[in-house]
C-alpha cells in the first residue's frame, strides 16, 4: 500500500464541508417538522374510529414505507414537473423527506398514543374539555412522552437520509464530500473526515434527545 | 320543584347485549344515593350514561330539567353537538376507580385544568379555588407533588378535588375505593363523607356495604340491568324485600 | 398511462428485469453476508470481553451514525485507492452487509439481553455448559425475539440497494434512469419503478407480520 494520510487538501475544504453539514442539519429540520405535523395528522388517522380515516392513514403510511427514499426523491424532482409541479431542488427534497418522514413519524406517533390509558380521555370529559381540549392538554403531551425515546432515533435516521439529496446535487455533506474526493484524489481522508462530521452530528443529536428526555420525565 | 336528576326508562345495549333493561329514577338535591349490585349488574354503566361516557339507545336522562346527550326533533333522536355534551358533563363531576389524573401535571394543575379550559377562569383564580380544594381533601401541602409521587389515597383525594372544584351539581363516584390497598381506604371515605356532610348531592356506586349504610339517604340495588330494590339504607340491609337482595347481601362483607 | 409507455415497457423489459435480477442479487448477498456478520456482532457485544466489546460497539456506533450512501460511496471509492480492486457491485454489496451487520448486531444482542437472568440460572441449576445453555435456552428464545424485526431488516436492504445505483450499478433503478433518459417518460417509469420496489417490500412486510404471529410464543 503506497498510501499515505495527508488530510491537508480537506482541511482546506473543511469550510465547505461544514456548509453542508449545515445544509443537511437545516433540510432535516425542516423536514421533520414538516413531518411531525403530517405524522400527528396521520396518527390520530391510523386510532380514528372512521374505517375510512384508518384506511385512508394505513394506505399513506404502507406506501411510503415500502418504497426506497431515493426513488422518491427522484420521482419528486425529476417526474413531478411532469404534472406540472416544478420545484427547486431543494424544496424539492424537503417536500420529499418531509412526507417520507412523515409515515415513518406517523407509526412511531401511533405507538404513543395507544399506550395512552383510555381513562386519561374520559377524565378530560368529565370534566367538561372538548375532543380537542383532550388532545392538546392531555394526549399529545403524554404520548409525546411515550415516544421520545423512538423518536430521537427516528429522528437521527431521518438527518441520515438528507445524504440522499447528493443525488439530486443539493449541496448537502454527502454532496461536498463526494466533489472534494473527485476534486482533490484525498479519498481515505474526505470519507473519514466526513463519516465523522454524521457520526458526531448523530452523537449530539442523540445526547440532545436524551437530555429532553429527562427534562421532560415524569417525577415519581 | 323539577328533580335534580331524573332518568326514564333507560336502555343502553352493547351490540346485541342489553345491560340496562329500563332503568327509571328519580333524584333530589342534597340526596346521597349509593347504587350497590354484583359485577355485571350494570351500576358503572347507569353511572357513565349520566354523563354520556357510555351512549344509551333507549330513555332519557335529565339533571336539573336538561336532558343530557340527546334531543328528540320530529321524532328522530340524534346525539346532541359535542361542545354542548362538553358543557353538559361539566355539570357532573366524576371520580373513577383508576383515579385517572394526568400524571404530567401536579396535583394543582390537575384540579386548575378543568376551570382554566371549561370555565375560561384566569389563572390565578383557579390557582387558589384549587388550594381551596386540595386543602379541603387535606393535600395543599402536596399541591406541586405529580401524581406518581402520590399513594393511591392521595392520587384518589386529588382526583375527588379535581372534580368538586368544577363545582358540580352532582358527584359521580364509581368504584373509588375498590382501586386502593385496604389501608388507604378510609381516608377517601372520610373525604367523600365530608362533602355528603356538606349538602353535595351524590351517586355512590360502592362494594363498601358499611359505608353504603352509613353514608347514603337512599340505597339502589342493581340486578342485572334493572333496580332489583329501592329504599332507606336501614330497610334495605336489614330487611330486604327481595331473594336477590338477600343473597347479594349475604356474599358482600360488612366492614 | 397510454400504449406509448406500454410499448416502451415492452421494448425495455430485458434491461428492467436483469436490474430487477441485480436488485434482489444485492438484497440477498448483503442480507447473508450481513446477517452472519451481524450474528458475531452481537455474540461480541454480548458475551465479549470488555475490550472486544468496546472495539465491536465503536464499530456499529460508527456504522449506524453514518449515512448507507456515505457507506457506499466510501467502500466505493476508498477500496479501489487502497488497492483492493472491487467492481462497483462487490463494493455496493460491501457497504451493504457491513450496514447490515450492525443492525443485525443490535438486534441479536437486544434479543439475548431481553431473556430473563434466571433463564441462564435454571440452565446452571440443571447442569448445563454455557454452550449447551446458549444452544436449548438462549438462542431458541433470541431468535423468536429477533426474527421478526431481522426481516424487516432485509426490506430495508432492498430499499437500501436502490443507492448502488449512484455507484454505477447495473440494478433496477439505474436501468430505469436509463430508460427514462431515452424515453423521456420520468413519471411512468419512476412509477413503475417504485411500484416494483413497493409490491417486493410489501410482501416482506407481510411475510414479517407472518413470521410475528409464527413465533409468538403460545401464551
């Protein structure tokens, strides 16, 4: 092996890496906001006493989750102008994960508000609180707490899949990573330097979850 | 003087299972009524239907002259809006076997939830109404305590302020003791006995047969959907007019 | 969608279905590669010594916190710099097995870890070796536990194959942008695509569910 490590050519391009990482970061923040609102929607969707709410929660969740990410983010650039949707690449993909996400958030949701006791709900209408009341004071904040730990990883996985955007040249990290390695021949060191950049951001993410997680812990 | 709560003929069904078979009673204000029966007897569910947890097919509820859950226009009966049941079950309060407080919330914002959201009070009105009430049932100094730091009398005692500071025309206690260790029993009977001792009109649906006795102007036994038997707790336990009765009051315990 | 797609389906069957071949190809290698490595993973991180184990948990801490496109771009490029000249389909399906073997890992030690302490301790209490204790009491029940979310795993490589198309692999989605590049017919064709990738995953899924109810333990 005639190899040797010199990571001075990416360090050089270190700001650029960083610019992507950013740009993955805002994507997936986006994004999964996005997608909790869509996955809440379809959760309460997927517990509704409507056949046809359930059916209709099941099929968005049950298409989306079988089918890979990468051929929806090139459906959505490349065929949906077809129909007359044209959007930038970037909103593009944000639409894409946010909806991608959104299925995915829908179950992790769904699980949560299961675990909910029915009686919580029947103690809000004994009181006198509307259907609505009982979900914003009540349900969401428990069922928030029921998932938590699910989430973050949900979450986690979903920054993951912003990489997917290199395939439709969003400058993202994957993207930068992939034109320093063409660029400067620094292969070894752009991969490692950039695997590191995901693999930390991941770390930090999953010790914020978990921080959130005790903040929000229930004493007993 | 219209009664406080008047039911007639009332039918609830689940599927083709029928659980209350025309159940007719009529309530007056300031009356502490314990409903007793064996399981199954359908005096939990007569209990929900006053404030539409449970829907009922046939018959009418009424509290104070208002008919509860349904309107009849030219003759189709249809479930009335849900803001207006909202607003009708408030006139209720209930406390269940479970306790059922929201375990994310301290004991006072357990009790502030209800007159902040339904009765649209400010905050720190409902604040010291719920101090007020958490002191009655002797737990202010718990009031930041969360539900889990709580023994089940407690969470039970919070649970009985919760529902009395919505200032209920009638209490609803379903069970509210069957739910806790033998010990921690009494302490949320004193507390139920302290609002009957006050005026606060009451349904009772208990196992405690003494506390039955003790407490209640007026006592229902259930028997499989229907009132199997009616009147004051001293004829009733001691002399009871029915087989059923008889039997049912031989397997409970007095204690 | 009119005759035009459906001649040119037709005209584009071979080179859809050889990707299709390709596709389920790279599923099921990195599916067996990835499960047998998965499988010592979790052995490792289970039973090893405290120095193996922290090695084997960087190792999937490292895997599962990097993207599969990261993955496969880097075995991609990175082996054929270090001399180690693999086609792009031996490095996809590296990637692939690799990503696989980590999540498999983690499954095979959740499942061994969620069996009760006194399930090794009535083995002892009767005599058995750990190995005859790990073959008749923990690993009938680790499998059981794990089978399940272990198929689920492999839709996930199916769907995780589509990203070797990026690398230049021959596999149905790159024959689709193929097509698509000489036919100009994106929506039908991503469709079908996608509708392909939907009908494998969902039969998965299905059979997942299946093997749930099969393995439930009679209670």
């Amino acid at each position: 092996m005639t190899y040797t490590l010199n990571f001075a050519a990416v360090w050089r391009s270190f700001d650029l890496l960083l610019q992507g990482l950013a740009l993955s970061l805002g994507l997936a923040l986006v994004a999964i906001l996005a997608g909790c609102v869509i996955g809440l929607i379809t959760a309460f969707g997927l517990v509704s006493k409507s056949v046809l709410l359930r059916k209709a929660a099941g099929l968005y969740v049950t298409i989306i989750r079988n089918t890979p990410i990468l051929v929806l983010v090139l459906f959505s650039y490349f065929a949906l102008p077809e129909l007359g949707v044209r959007l930038g690449k970037i909103e593009s993909f944000v639409l894409t994960l946010a909806i991608y996400s959104g299925a995915y958030l829908a179950e992790v949701f769904r699980g949560g508000l299961i675990a909910v006791p029915p009686g919580q709900r029947e103690a809000g209408l004994a009181i006198g609180l509307t259907e609505m009341q009982i979900r914003t004071s009540i349900i969401i904040p428990l069922m928030l707490r029921n998932v938590l730990p699910s989430l973050g990883s949900t979450m986690i996985s979903l920054f993951k899949d912003t990489s997917l955007a290199a395939a439709i040249a969003v400058p993202e990290l994957t993207f930068e990573a992939r034109k320093i390695n063409v660029e400067t021949f620094r292969v070894i060191e752009t991969w490692i330097v950039a695997s590191c950049l995901y693999v930390a951001t991941c770390s930090l993410l999953a010790a914020l979850m978990r921080a959130v997680e005790r903040r929000l812990a229930v004493p007993r | 003087m219209t009664n406080l709560l008047e039911i007639r003929d009332l039918h609830k069904r689940y599927g083709t299972v029928e659980v209350l078979k025309g159940v007719d009673c009529a309530m007056r204000q300031g009356e502490v009524i314990s409903i007793i029966g064996s399981s199954g007897s359908g005096k939990t569910t007569m209990l929900r239907c006053i404030n539409m947890l449970e829907e009922f097919q046939g018959g009418t509820i009424a509290i104070d002259g208002q008919e509860i859950g349904y309107e009849t226009a030219g003759g189709v009966r249809r479930r009335k809006p849900e803001r207006e049941i909202a607003r009708q079950r408030a006139m209720t309060g209930m406390a269940f076997q479970q306790f059922n407080l929201f375990p994310h919330m301290t004991a006072a914002a357990n009790v502030m939830l209800g007159l902040v959201k339904v009765k649209k009070m400010g905050r720190d009105e409902a604040r010291t109404l719920a101090e007020k009430w958490l002191d009655r049932v002797g737990l202010l100094s718990r009031k930041d305590h969360y539900p889990g730091q709580l023994s089940g009398g407690q969470q039970q005692r919070v649970a009985i302020a919760r529902a009395i500071a919505m200032n209920p025309k009638l209490m609803l206690f379903d069970e509210v003791t069957s739910a806790l260790d033998p010990e921690l029993v009494n302490e949320v009977l004193q507390v139920i006995k302290a609002l009957a001792e006050d005026g606060m009109s009451m349904l009772i649906v208990t196992h405690e047969m003494r506390f039955a006795y003790e407490v209640s102007s007026r006592v229902i036994f259930m028997n499989q959907g229907r009132i199997g038997e009616e009147g004051n707790p001293r004829e009733m336990f001691l002399k009871p007019q029915t087989e059923r009765l008889a039997e049912f009051l031989k397997t409970s315990t007095f204690n | 969608m009119d005759f035009g797609f459906l001649d040119q389906l037709w005209v584009a069957r071979i080179p859809l279905l050889k990707g299709l071949g390709v596709s389920i190809s790279i599923s099921l290698l990195s599916i067996v590669v990835g499960t047998v490595l998965g499988v010592f993973v979790g052995l490792a991180l289970t039973y090893g010594y405290r120095p193996v184990q922290w090695l084997v948990r960087g190792y999937t801490d490292f895997i599962r916190g990097t993207p599969v496109l990261v993955l496969v771009l880097a075995s991609y490029y990175v082996l054929s710099t270090v001399g180690i000249d693999l086609g792009p389909f031996q490095a996809g399906v590296l990637a692939l097995a690799v990503f696989c073997s980590s999540h498999v890992g983690e499954l095979v030690r959740g499942a061994l870890q969620s069996i009760p302490k006194g399930q090794t301790e009535a083995a002892k209490a009767i005599g058995l070796t750990f190995p005859q204790t790990f073959a008749y009491v923990l690993g009938p029940q680790a499998l059981r536990q794990a089978l399940p979310a272990w198929v689920n795993t492999a839709a996930e490589m199916v769907k995780a194959s589509t990203l070797l198309s990026i690398i230049g692999v021959g596999e149905l989605l790159l024959r689709t942008q193929e097509v698509i590049s000489r036919t100009f017919m994106s929506l039908e064709f991503y469709f079908f695509a996608g509708f392909l990738y939907f009908v494998i995953n969902y039969g998965i899924e299905r059979f997942g569910r299946y093997v749930e109810r099969k393995t439930a333990v009679p209670s």
